[in-house]
C-alpha cells in the first residue's frame, strides 16, 4: 500500500523507499525517526519570510539511496511529525473482512 509518493507498507507491515527498496522502519514507526534528515533555515529559502529562528525546515531522505521523502516546518526543538500514521491491525481486518464479503 503506497502512503507517500516514494513510500509503501510491503506485505511484512515494514515502510519502504519505493525507488529503491530499502526497509526503513516497521509500519507502526514513524519512518522520520530512521530517515536522515537536513534542517535548513526557513529564512534562507525563496519566498519565506524570516521566523526569528523559532521555526526549522527539514528534509527526510531515504537512508540508502537519499531520495527525498518529505519535508516539513517545525519548532526548533519539537520532534518528527508523525503525519502518517495507520493502525494496521484494523486496517488489516477491514480489508480481510471486506474481501470475504466479496467472496
């Protein structure tokens, strides 16, 4: 099941890089606590205006192959936002479910 543009769920519930393969984390993880990541002055970018230092830019990058798997702003300080997170025991048993319904 694909969750970002570069990241899927596999069937061993493990977040992957879709570009190249590489198991990131398990799917109840939130991948940005494995994902290298590049903080950047929101300043320094085009078309910011200046935070006074309270915010931070980051940029996740796949492990082995760095493709960039998502940016966000934050807080100095606060940690990875967990924006993408999916119960997989009942998102396992409603797809199941819904499958032998079909049946």
């Amino acid at each position: 099941m694909q969750i970002h543009q570069y990241l899927e769920i596999d069937n061993n519930k493990k977040i992957k890089c879709l570009k190249c393969g590489h198991v990131i984390c398990d799917a109840r993880e939130n991948y940005k606590e494995y994902a290298p990541r590049a903080e950047k002055d929101p300043a320094s970018l085009p078309g910011v205006r200046p935070t006074l230092g309270m915010h931070v830019y980051y940029e996740y990058y796949c492990p082995n192959c760095f493709t960039m798997l998502d940016v966000e702003v934050a807080q100095k300080g606060d940690p990875p936002l967990w924006d993408t997170q999916i119960d997989m025991d009942n998102f396992v048993e409603d797809t199941t479910e819904k499958l032998q319904e079909k049946l």
